[in-house]
C-alpha cells in the first residue's frame, strides 16, 4: 500500500495571506481560478486594465471613458470601484471644485497584463477558427 503524504484535496480553498495557492476545482466558489474568471470575465474589466496600462499613468475619469467606447457613466463608475476594491486600480481625488479624480493601475493591477495579453493574443490568433466552428455546427444539416 503507496501512502501519499503533503498532498491537498483539489478542493481545498487558498491558504490565507500570499502562500501559494494549491490547484483548485474550477466547480468550487472558492477555487482561486474561479473567482479570477468570475472578476474579469466581463468585457469591461479587461478593456480598462488595458486602457490604464496604455495610459502609463493615471488617467481622470472622463478620458477613462473616451479610452473605452460605448461604456456608459455608471458601468465605467462601478466597474472602476470594483477594481478599486480589489486593490487593482489605485484612486486619486484632487480637493479642486468640482473634484478631479484620477486613476491608475497599482502594482498588483500591473501584474495582470501579461495574462490579459495572453488571453488576446489567443484570441486574435484562435478565434477565427472558433467562428468558423461555430457557422458549421450551426449550419442546416443536409
């Protein structure tokens, strides 16, 4: 009998604080993967990151919005607080009138360009094939 010590079960939750997170079940809410799709799966997420690491700086609201076309005020607002929250995306309000609020990437908001622009760099090479997949499947069978 092979007895397997140290090894976790697939769904156990992230160790707290910065210890590495074990391989988790993407079936799980609490699977590290998960939650990182679940929070920059929507299309907003990952333009701004991009439109904030183009700007290489900060970058006030309005022109965040210019960044991003067909954006609405609110959808810009709560997307922008949610990255906030996450500590991806630093706030910054001048005490002017009206206030002049500016945002940039923090250094952990910066550590997600790579795998962003890995995941457009699949895209762009990939998705062509994907399109073309799906106009077969969807095709009349003859």
């Amino acid at each position: 009998m092979v007895t397997v010590r140290n090894r976790l079960p697939r769904h156990k939750t992230a160790p707290p604080g910065n210890a590495p997170a074990r391989r988790g079940n993407l079936f799980s809410p609490s699977c590290p993967t998960r939650r990182l799709l679940d929070r920059i799966g929507d299309k907003w997420t990952s333009m701004l990151v991009r439109a904030l690491a183009n700007a290489g700086g900060e970058v006030r609201f309005a022109e965040l919005q210019r960044r991003a076309p067909g954006i609405s005020r609110k959808m810009l607002a709560q997307t922008l607080r949610e990255l906030e929250y996450d500590g991806l995306v630093a706030r910054r309000v001048e005490p002017t009138i009206p206030p002049a609020v500016h945002y940039s990437l923090t250094e952990l908001g910066r550590t997600l360009i790579a795998p962003l622009d890995a995941l457009r760099e699949w895209a762009e090479t990939h998705m062509v094939t994907v399109d073309e997949h799906r106009k077969r499947i969807s095709a009349p069978l003859v």
